[in-house]
C-alpha cells in the first residue's frame, strides 16, 4: 500500500517508544515485589497523578444520567467558553471575549486547528530546539517545515527575540513557542517574549503560544499570558495538566476574531465537536472547591520540584535551568554518558527507573538531556533520587578511568 508522503515527516514519538519498554520491564520478575524484584518508578511520562476533583467527576455523571450527551457547536458549550473568559479575567486579569474561545479536542486538536488554518506547503516555521516532538510534527502535518533553532540555558531553552529575526526569511510564516515548555519547564521571559511577538508582527507573521502548563507557574515573574501582547497572538491550552483531565481529551484556542470561523469550518469537518460529556464535566473546574483543590495541587508540584532539582544537581545531573512551570526537569548527564539514550535505557534495566531521553525533542540537544517527570509523588521522587545516586556512584570509577 502506497503511503502519503507527509508521513516522511512525522518521527516516531520516542517518549511512547520508552514507555513501552518500561512497561514491559514493569511486568517481568525483576520487578516483581514478590519475587524480591525491584519495582519501576515511572518518572517519563507528563501526566499529573492527581486526576480530576470530585465536583468535576460528579459533573460528568449527571451530565450522563440526564442524557446531556448530544453534539454542541463546534465551538463548544456557551457556557464553558463564558467560564473560561471569567477565569482569565480573575487568574490574569485578561479581558477576552468568548466568542474568541474554541473548545477543542485536547489541545492537539487546537494545534492542529491553528496550523491548519495558517500554513501550507512551502511556509517555515520558527520553534525552538528543545521543543515538545507533536507541536513541530503538527506543522509538517500541515505541509509546513519547521525550522528548529537550538536554544540554550543562556536564553532558557527558548527563542529569543534576536535569533527570531536573524533566521526570519521569505519563507517565514511565524512561531511556535511554548512556555512554560515541555520539555524544560521553562517560559519566555516577559520581555522578552514581548520582543517576540513585536518582532513577528512587524514582519507579517502569526505567534501560536502553547500554554498549556501557564497554570502550573512557580514564579510570579513568569505566571503571564502571551494574550496579554495583543488579539492577534494565539493561544493553544488544555485542561490535561492544571485542571487534571488527561484522558478527557479537552482542550481550547484563543484566537484572532477573524480567525474564529474558518477554525470552526476545519472543526466542523475534522471531528464535529469536542466530547460533550467531557464539556458539561469541565464547567466544574470553575467551582470554588475546584479551584482550591487545583492551586493545593499546584504547591504540591512545586515541593516536588524543589526536591527533585538540588537532588539532580547533587548526583551530577545537572539542571542548568530551575524550572519554573510544568513538572519536568530537563538535566544534563554528559557527565555519566555520551548518549542519553542509552544512559535511560541503562537506568531503566539498573536502577528500575524510567526517564526520557531527549531525542524526541530536537537533534541539538538530543545527547546530552534527558526529561525527568516530576508528577509522580514525593515519596516516589525520593525512593528514584536514591536509586539514582546509587547507580551513580557505580559509575563515576568507570567515567574516570582512561
């Protein structure tokens, strides 16, 4: 069978590939408690272990049991994007209409929208090298090239406004940037990503803003909204990582006014409306209760990384940049290895402890990096620190010898 060409394009999600190793790893005897084994602590994947707050399940079964589960617009519920204007008016003091808020299928619908509606064949665009694999893959899903720029812990694992326009050509049609970003769990700094957006729109461009993890901010400084800058940036979000709701596969884009509509006609077309029951359920995210159950949630992320980061630093894997959104950290470990690749695998067959290694997330930095999730429980972190350390000291003699 002949295959589309576009596929070419599209790299296999190497995250997933080394969740599946784990798992297999997971369910032999050596990690079997009761056969003495020792067992996977899985600090690989991005997906909070809370899941979604009472209200919010109770929510879905009585939009079930009242049979609340027919198409809603493609826009989604009046109502969801309504709470979702108030709470960015009471979280950031962003007025936004609701008009300008789709509900997506997850927020890989709302990029895949966003890209869709704006590049074709023959467009670049700008994104940053480390940078989560499906953002860049969405672009080349749309006949677009994304033009990965290597970003260092000089400019946060970001863009930068200067390397914006000293790689923007005719081809050029804008950026795709992320912050906080996954894999780093680093924003843009305000001013910067003001320099940004300024930079883009004078040459004509479109700014797309993945902020799904902006309710997951440490640091006041960074806690902002890129909509802040104006109507014409865009933003992609998810109720996946602050709200809980992973599998719920809810997302949403805040867009340009006049982007609304041909958004809608691709929704229209591509999935008809995101799940219903899913919609009625997230309008509980708003309730009091919710909210202070998600800010609980929030501190709690925050111990874990300030655990979990000097831990890293101590053993020699460095994190060259304190995370300060999200719950990954991205640590260096050419100390040890080479490869991080193998350096993961090694981990995983020795210490029972899966982590990513950076190949998913662009070639500059593909080696030296790997992700570690720190969405897993403290006590989980802790018992993963001193395996590490563990292995660790087994291999300094091997890293020093000639």
């Amino acid at each position: 069978m002949k295959l589309a060409g576009r596929l070419d394009h599209i790299e296999p999600f190497y995250v997933l590939e080394c969740a599946k190793a784990a798992t297999e790893l997971a369910r032999s005897p050596a990690c079997d408690a009761a056969q003495g084994g020792l067992p996977m602590i899985f600090l690989n994947i991005g997906e909070p272990d809370f899941t979604a707050p009472p209200a919010v399940q109770a929510a879905a079964e009585v939009a079930i049991r009242q049979g609340r589960s027919q198409y809603t617009a493609a826009t989604g519920l009046p109502a969801l994007r309504q709470a979702l204007s108030s709470w960015y008016a009471s979280r950031f003091g962003l007025q936004i209409a609701p008009e300008r808020i789709v509900i997506t299928a997850g927020a890989s619908a709302a990029l895949q929208l966003a890209c869709l509606a704006l590049f074709e064949p023959g467009d670049e665009v700008l994104m940053p090298d480390p940078s989560y694999p499906c953002n860049r893959h969405f672009v080349a899903a749309s006949g677009a090239l994304a033009k990965l720029l290597p970003a260092g812990p000089q400019t946060r694992f970001q863009l930068d406004a200067e390397g914006v326009a000293a790689h923007w050509s005719p081809n050029t049609r804008g950026v795709v940037l992320a912050s906080p970003s996954n894999p780093t769990g680093t924003s843009i700094a305000p001013e910067e990503l003001r320099r940004i957006v300024a930079a883009v729109r004078e040459r004509g461009g479109v700014s797309i803003v993945d902020e799904i993890y902006l309710g997951l901010s440490y640091d006041a400084q960074f806690a902002h909204s890129a909509l802040a800058l104006g109507n014409d940036v865009i933003s992609v979000n998810s109720f996946s990582k602050y709200f809980s709701m992973t599998g719920w596969r809810l997302g949403w884009l805040v867009l340009p006014e006049a982007l609304v509509a041909p958004v809608e006609k691709l929704a229209q077309n591509l999935y008809i409306c995101a799940s219903t029951i899913a919609q009625h359920a997230a309008l509980a995210c708003f309730e009091p209760g919710s909210l202070a159950e998600y800010e609980q949630r929030r501190e709690a992320f925050r111990q874990r990384r300030d655990f979990i980061v000097p831990a890293l630093d101590a053993m020699g894997l460095t994190v060259p940049v304190m995370p300060d959104g999200a719950f990954y950290a991205w640590a260096d470990c050419s100390r040890y290895s080479t490869n991080s690749w193998d350096f993961c695998i090694d981990v995983m067959r020795e210490a029972h402890v899966a982590l990513t290694p950076g190949r998913d997330f662009g070639p500059a930095t593909a080696e030296r990096y790997l992700r570690l999730s720190f969405a897993s429980n403290l006590s989980h972190l802790e018992e993963a620190a001193g395996r590490l350390k563990h292995y660790l000291s087994d291999l300094a003699p091997r890293r020093t010898s000639p």
